[in-house]
C-alpha cells in the first residue's frame, strides 16, 4: 500500500509541476505565472504575454490558450525582414546543427546576405533580386561553389520563414547559379615515392603524418584530431572527432569537434607497412590520451601542420598542392588497384557513394592504357607472339613495396 502511495504521489507532483523549458513559474505570493511570445518587434527581438493563475493546471491551461489564439490571428508578413527572419532561423538550428555549421552560416550571413538584403521584406524578396545578388559575389570575386552556398543558405531560411510568416516568398523560385567543379589533381607515383623515401630515410612527426594521410584518406582534420588510443596495433585506425579552428563572434577558436557527418565516424584498415611505421610511435607513447601529432593533450593547429606540409614538399622538390591532394591521391590509388567503390567510399567516411566516383576517384593515363590493352583480341590475328598486356590487379610494385617493409623493420 504504501508503495502504490509514494507511486501516486510522484505520479500527481509530475503532473501538476512545470516542464524544463514551459515558462511558468510559481511567484512568491503563491500565484502561478505563464509567460509566452506573444509577437516579435520591428528590430526581432521577442514580446512577451503573460498569464496567471492559482493553480500550475490552470496557468498551464490559460497559456496554452493563448498560444491558439495566437495561431488563428492572421500572420503580419509585411513587417518580417530577412535580417529578422535570418535570426529567428539561426535560434531554431541552434541545436540541430553542428557548431561549425552554425559558425559558417553567420559569416555568410554578416559577410554577404544581410549588408545586401537584410532590410528587404521576406515576402517582396523577388528571384531576380537574389539572381542579381549571387551575380554581383561572383563579379566581386567570390567563386561560383561559394556564391552557389550562399545561394542555398539564403533559400533555407525563405523556405523556413515561409511557413511561419503565412506569406509566399517569391524568392524561393530562383535559380542557383551553376559552377564547374575544378580538375582535382593527385601526386604521381613518382612524387609518391620520393615523398616516402624523404620520410623513411628522416622521419618527423609531419611525415609520419603525410604517409598517413597517403595511406588512409583522412581529412587534415581528423588526422590532427588523431589520438594514440585511436590508433590500433591490429592494424585500423578509428575516426571519432575533428580539428577546426571556427569563429565565435570577433575572435576564433581551435575546436575538437564530431566528425563531419554519421559516416566519416569510421575505422579504416591500414597497409601492413604504414602500421610498422606506427608501432613504434604509438608503443613509445603509453598516454593514449594525447594527440598523435604533438604528444600533448592538445590537438595540433590545423594551420600549422599545413605549413609543415609546405616546407617538406619544398625540401623533397615537388611541387605545392594543398594538403587535402593527399586524400585524392589515396582515393585514386585505391581504384586504381581494384578496390571497390563501395569499401573505398566506406574508408573516406562519404554519405553518399556518388560522391566518390564523381570527386575523389581520378584514374591516371598510364591506369587507362593497361587497361585498354587488356581487353585487346586482335593480337593474336596480327601477331601470334603478341599478347594482352597484364590487367592493372596483375601490375604489382612488389620489389620496391618488399624494400619498403625491409627498411621500416629495421627501424622499429
């Protein structure tokens, strides 16, 4: 019985005592206080209405019929503005979106929409205005896959607003302007190997980093995020988390954050000879709570590895092309040697498999040739001698590859 008591008991004080986040209050004359937003001033900022009541059931009643009464008032879509309606869309995602996402739509919206828009009218906000805007970026300078991202940020909150507003944004029909996606360029096989041969022969932390990288795809953010605990003598690698320097207000941050979406979480295998290289590093250092790349607590400035990456491309001779070549050419490698579409898009923490063959996967000349030469049938008409060339998976690199492994026990 008196189990069945307490149980009541707990059951009627959670119904009769305000939710987190309900606005109602009990004051200190014994009345109940409900507060609720009842419209929004021309600068956005929020009004508030209230209600009162001797009980928390009728306070929590008057206010919720308030809030219907609210709904059924006509919608004052004259007054919002998009720098108001940019607002109140940045409040609502504040929880839905990753930081950095969040951090990336306010520069866009301080930097481009609202100096140009935000006093416009959401409901006058014509297409060609915005086709104008994006126009005018791209004249600026800015490129067509930035002014394309405006573009999509500008259209989300018109399709946000649209429905809470009661009005139609004309805006929304515009077309987002179109840009061609630049050729992606990966190291040779020769700068492969004098990269390699550069780091074996003397290692650093960078290179170590740069074989990584070769040999897994990761992004510069992820590696730098990269933990000893992470790393995994059985050969893999898991990816948890990500560097990135983000801006708070006037100021930035060095952020470790989720990895950039459900998939890049991941654990990718690593080559035989990229694992000996490891050991050694990862066994002399029991902390597995340090990061790889400065053996401290805290994860190495992105920026900084990307200098490093510079001066050691410098020092090898190879020509500068930006860190994130490095994950293309693993990606090419990976195809190129017959892995899968699927595992490779897998290993590169890629929502969508399209996105690898149509960014990352860019088969060499010399790749296309061995391939076109094995499917070759006239050979053997023309010339009984002559036969198909070997098919890319009958090309291995084997005496070097074994040299390789020979050097790297060694050291270890």
């Amino acid at each position: 019985m008196l189990v069945k008591y307490a149980v009541k008991n707990i059951v009627k004080e959670e119904i009769n005592m305000p939710r987190r986040g309900e606005n109602i209050y009990k004051r200190k004359d014994g009345r109940w206080e409900g507060r609720y937003i009842r419209g929004h001033s021309s600068s956005g900022r929020a009004e508030y209405g209230y209600v009162y009541a001797r009980s928390y059931r009728e306070c929590r009643a008057k206010r919720q019929q308030r809030l219907e009464s609210l709904q059924e008032l006509p919608a004052k879509t004259s007054s919002l503005t998009l720098n108001q309606a940019a607002e109140r869309f940045l409040a609502d995602k504040q929880d839905k979106l990753k930081q950095s996402t969040l951090a990336r739509y306010a520069y866009m919206l301080e930097h481009y929409i609202l100096p140009a828009l935000g006093a416009v009218l959401v409901c006058q906000l014509t297409a060609n205005q915005i086709s104008d805007f994006l126009r005018r970026l791209q004249k600026n300078g800015l490129s067509g896959k930035s002014a394309r991202d405006v573009g999509v940020l500008l259209k989300s909150i018109l399709k946000y607003s649209a429905p809470k507003a009661g009005c139609s944004c004309p805006g929304l029909t515009v077309e987002l302007p179109a840009y061609r996606r630049k050729q992606i360029d990966i190291f040779c096989p020769d700068e492969v190997q004098r990269l390699a041969q550069k780091i074996v022969v003397e290692p650093t932390t960078t290179g170590i980093a740069i074989l990584l990288t070769l040999n897994t795809g990761l992004r510069l953010g992820e590696l730098c995020a990269l933990q000893y605990k992470d790393i995994d003598l059985q050969k893999v690698i898991h990816v948890t988390k990500t560097v990135q320097r983000i801006r708070s207000g006037d100021r930035t941050c060095l952020a470790v954050l989720p990895p950039k979406s459900n998939s890049a979480h991941r654990t990718i295998p690593l080559p035989l000879d990229m694992a000996i290289l490891l050991k050694k590093a990862v066994q002399s250092h029991p902390d597995g709570e340090k990061y790889l790349l400065t053996g401290k607590n805290v994860p190495m400035e992105p920026r900084t590895l990307q200098y490093q990456y510079q001066v050691l491309l410098k020092a090898t001779g190879i020509p500068y092309r930006n860190f994130h070549v490095l994950r293309h050419t693993y990606a090419s490698r990976c195809v190129e040697r017959g892995v899968d579409v699927k595992s490779l898009s897998e290993m590169l923490g890629h929502t969508d498999v399209r996105t690898t063959l149509q960014v990352y996967v860019h088969s060499s000349l010399e790749h296309k040739m061995r391939v076109i030469q094995s499917i070759c049938f006239l050979a053997p008409v023309l010339d009984p001698d002559c036969s198909p060339s070997p098919s890319p998976s009958d090309h291995p690199e084997a005496p070097r590859y074994q040299q390789l492994l020979t050097t790297l026990s060694q050291m270890g």
